[in-house]
C-alpha cells in the first residue's frame, strides 16, 4: 500500500498550505514516473536483496532515474553503500532520518514521504530490505520536486503570458473587426443619411464585404441611385417643361398674331374686296387648325405619358396596312411636291398586331416631320421601306431633308427636345412628337431608331411584333 505522509512535509518547517497545493499535483506525477523502478527494487529486495549491492545495477538503476529527476540511494544498517547524488550528502541525515522512521512506525514494507527542507521539497520513496546475512537495509528513490515546480511555474508563466497575449490578440481583432466591419460602415450610413438630408446625393457609398452591414450599405447606396435618378428626372422633366411651354408659347404665338392681325384687317376695311376677304379668313382658318393640331398634341402626349390611353389591337395584314396608309397622304405630299415610293420585302402573307388608330399616329408624325424639316433647295422625297427583322417587322420613313446633327441624333426621342434652333427656325413644334412616336412603338413591344446626316437626310425606323392568332385571340408574340 502506497501512503503519503503529508503532515511530515507542513510540520517540519512549516511550510504553508498554499505550497502544497501547488506541490501535490507534480509530486503525483513524479511519484508515477518512478513507480516502474519502484516496484522492479521492490521484487528485487523479496527475491534478491543481496542482488542490490551489485555496484553495476546500482548505476543502471540510478542512471534510468536520473533522467527523471531522481536518484537512487541504498542503506544497510546505517551505512549508506550507494549514493547515486552529489545532492545526497547534504541531506544524508535527514534522508537516512526519514527512511528509519517508515521503519519506526512499523509502516508497510514499502512507503513515501515527503519530505521538506527550506530549499526545496523530496519525494522519498523508501523499500525495506532484508539481507542473507541478517542485516536490515532499506533503498531509497529520492526525487528532488522542485525541479519539476520551477518547470511547472514556468510553464504556467508561459501559459499566462500566452493567455494574455491571446486575449489582447483577441481584443485587437475584435476592436479591429468592430471598427472596420462595424463602426466605420455605420459612420459612413451616417454621414451619407446626412448628406442625404441635406440634398446632396452626388457621392458613393461603397462597401465590398458580403455580410449584413454590407448588404445594407449596398441597399442603401441603391436608394441613393434611385433618389438620385428620381431627382435628377425631376428636375430634367421640369427643365423640359420650361422649356416646352417657351416653345409653345412662341409656337402660339406666331398663329395668334397671325389670326389677330388679318383680323383686325377684315375690321379696318383693308380686305376690300371678295378675293382679299376670302383669302384673310383661309388664314385665319389654317392659323387656327395650327393651333388645334399643337394643343391636341399636348393633350394626347399628357394622355399617353401617363398610360391613360386604351389600345385596341388588330390583327392585320402588315403590307396592306401601311401602303394604304402611306397611300392617304400621297396626295397631300404630291401637292407639297413630294415623291413618294412605298417598298415591301417582307412577305405578303405576314401579319402584325397593332392599334391601327396609334400606329396611324406614328406615320403622321413621322411623316409629318419628314415635310417640316426638308430641304428647300431640292425636291422633297419621302420613301416608306418594309423589311423583315426576324420576329417583327421593320417600318422605315426615309427623307432627302435637311438632316440632324451627330450629337442631336441620340436626343430626338426624348421629351420635349428639339434640335439646333438656327437650323429648325420657322418651324413649329413642341419637340414631343418622336416621344409620342417611342411611346406608342415601346407600348407594341417594338423599339425605335434613327439614323441621319447633315444635308443628306434621315431615316427613321421603328419595329412591331409580328402577330398570330391562337385559339381565336389576338396576341402579341413574345
């Protein structure tokens, strides 16, 4: 049985509580290390115990304990035959003192004690021996524990500086994750939720990480675009609007002073005569015809603008349709000296669904700027080419006129602008007619484009589904 007598170690010299609490745990690891050579002496000293005093055993023995901070000690009687410490003699009493009394207290054969000097604690672990001649002895495992306790305190020394580096690493890395992934994405929402009140949304919110905050800096930075957009349409359309009710101020303007003077001419005898009368209130008519045409298009683009507009489609046979609606303004172009030519290659079997009455809209405007804008110093031609574009149909209106200008021609479309005023003076409009042509092709499914050059002419084409009827419906193909 295996004891260890802890009141030797806290008597002797005092030694207080706290070191052995310190000292148990490493001492039982010691005690483990050297239990093997333990009770290999221990079998020894049963079975052969004049074997132990074979001087090469003893430096065997003592050289495996020595690399476990120990040593081996052997007694007969009182004299000590082996040492295996230069350590031993200055504990050789005590040593010698501790091993007879396990003996004294007539403990078991074997046993352990620590025992305390105020240097550092022994671990003793003492085996009697009973030798052929009568003598008793006894071998001794002395361990030198504080060894192991420096060892042990400065592992536990490594243990919390490591701990603490660890905990300032973590610190660092959590401060530094909170500032970058955190706080500094927050001050940024701030800062743009702040410029955002105050009306500037002229700057950027970026954030590239894929996390929550950077999900919602990115929605954020989308309901900037959009504001922005918002804004910035608004304030285009307002511009726009400006600028359309100058142009049909002066638009209004010239039919109206026109009306008023030939007016006032009837009034003050001027036409005086049937022929002079008559003609005064042709123009008077032609003025006021003028101003109708202007307001209906402001009214009808109101309309369309805001989708207030029903379309009621058709089912059509797309040649037929648009060389019989060329065909109604062949006459008024011939009389404003105007060729005319109408080309169809597509097949004459294709069908289109349309809103004949919108689509009708769409020629006349475009045909109506093709007049407007010709070229006084040649004859006038206008030419309506159909083409096959795969799925649709391609409507071009091509003129010899005065043309548009490179950097006019990807603005023609938009609302309310017009081009260069040198080269459309004395030519009214209000700048919405091509809008109202997109508007109407876009609400087919079809798009519009332009082509142009300065003194050349310009073409403009536009698409439409080509169209099928499924179980008695009209659809558009998609």
């Amino acid at each position: 049985m295996i004891k260890v007598e802890l009141r030797r170690f806290n008597t002797v010299h005092g030694t207080e509580a706290n070191v052995m609490t310190l000292v148990s745990e490493p001492v039982k690891m010691l005690d483990e290390m050297t239990e093997p050579t333990f009770r290999t002496l221990l079998s020894m000293a049963k079975d052969d115990p004049d074997g132990l005093m074979d001087s090469d055993l003893q430096y065997r023995i003592n050289g495996g304990l020595c690399e476990q901070d120990s040593y081996f000690v052997l007694i007969k009687d009182d004299e000590v035959l082996f040492a295996g410490s230069s350590e031993f003699d200055e504990y050789s009493s005590d040593i010698v003192s501790a091993a007879e009394s396990l003996k004294a207290e007539a403990l078991e054969p074997e046993g352990k004690v620590i025992y305390s000097d105020k240097k550092s604690p022994l671990l003793l672990k003492v085996g009697n021996v009973s030798f052929t001649d009568g003598a008793d002895g006894r071998f001794v495992l002395v361990t030198d524990t504080g060894i192991l306790i420096s060892k042990v305190r400065t592992a536990l020394d490594a243990i919390i500086i490591l701990a603490v580096l660890s905990i300032f690493i973590t610190a660092f890395v959590i401060i530094a994750w909170l500032f970058t992934g955190v706080i500094r994405p927050i001050d940024s929402l701030r800062k743009a939720a702040k410029e955002i009140g105050s009306g500037n949304l002229n700057f950027k919110l970026e954030r590239e990480e894929k996390d929550e905050i950077g999900e919602l800096c990115s929605d954020f930075e989308e309901m900037r675009r959009h504001l922005k957009t918002q804004i910035d349409s608004k304030d285009r359309y307002e511009l726009d609007v400006r600028e359309m009710v100058s142009n049909v101020s002066h638009d209004l303007k010239t039919p109206l002073t026109a009306i008023k003077g030939y007016a006032e001419g009837l009034l003050d005898g001027v036409a005086d005569n049937p022929e002079k009368r008559n003609k005064y209130l042709k123009t008077i008519v032609v003025k006021a015809i003028d101003m109708t045409t202007l307001v209906d298009e402001l009214s009808y683009f109101s309309k369309l603008d805001t989708n207030k507009l029903p379309y009621k489609f058709e089912l059509l046979n797309a040649k037929n349709f648009f060389e019989d609606c060329f065909e109604d303004y062949s006459i008024e172009l011939e009389m404003k000296n105007f060729a005319t030519e109408f080309a169809s290659e597509i097949s004459p079997d294709i069908m289109v669904l349309l809103d004949v009455e919108q689509i009708r809209r769409v020629m006349n405007n475009l045909i109506g700027n093709a007049v407007k804008y010709r070229d006084e110093n040649k004859d006038g031609k206008i030419t309506v080419r159909l083409t096959d574009a795969e799925d649709s149909v391609r409507i071009s209106v091509a003129d010899n006129g005065i043309g548009i200008s490179r950097a006019s021609l990807p603005h023609i479309f938009d609302r309310f602008y017009r081009a260069d005023k040198s080269r459309t003076a004395g030519r009214a409009g209000t700048g919405i007619g091509l809008a109202i042509v997109r508007k109407i092709v876009e609400e087919h499914g079809g798009r519009v484009f332009a082509r142009s050059e300065l003194g050349i002419g310009t073409t403009i084409s536009f698409t439409i589904k080509k169209g099928a009827k499924q179980n008695g419906n009209q659809n558009i193909n998609s």
